[in-house]
C-alpha cells in the first residue's frame, strides 16, 4: 500500500466532519475500522476478531468479510432438598 499523503475526512461521533492530513494507507485503514464500527461496533472486545474488507473501485462497492471469536457461558442450577 502506498505511503503517499492524502487528505481523508472524519467524523467524530455527535460530531462534524474534518480534514485530516494523512496517507493513502492510513485513509484506507481508517475507512475500513468506520466500515466495521458501522456493523459489528465493539468487536475488539471479547475474544478478538479477524475478517477481511474487499474493495472494488470499478464497480464501487466494498464487501467485508467479518469473524468474531466469542467465549460462550453455561448456566447450571442444582437444588437439593434435606
């Protein structure tokens, strides 16, 4: 990925949009971490994540391809009576 500098915009939640002087690899990084918020927001909690974002210029769509690692819990109750 290019390390050429380039402008990018962000939107801060409840916020307005900026500038932001960055590079074209950094800019598609950070497209791809508001991509994934959008989606699955918290997934670096828990037990990790890893997936893969796609993107096609020529036909202007991007797909992601998300997984999440989750630690999952059983309950039990016992009773016992004397």
């Amino acid at each position: 990925m290019p390390e050429m500098p380039c402008t990018s915009w962000s939107v801060p939640f409840r916020g307005d949009a900026f500038e932001v002087d960055t590079t074209f690899a950094q800019a598609i990084d950070d497209l791809g971490l508001e991509m994934l918020a959008q989606k699955h927001n918290g997934w670096e909690d828990g037990d990790g994540a890893f997936g893969e974002l796609t993107i096609d210029i020529a036909a202007r769509k991007a797909v992601l391809e998300h997984s999440v690692r989750i630690t999952e819990t059983e309950c039990f109750t016992h009773e016992w009576e004397g």
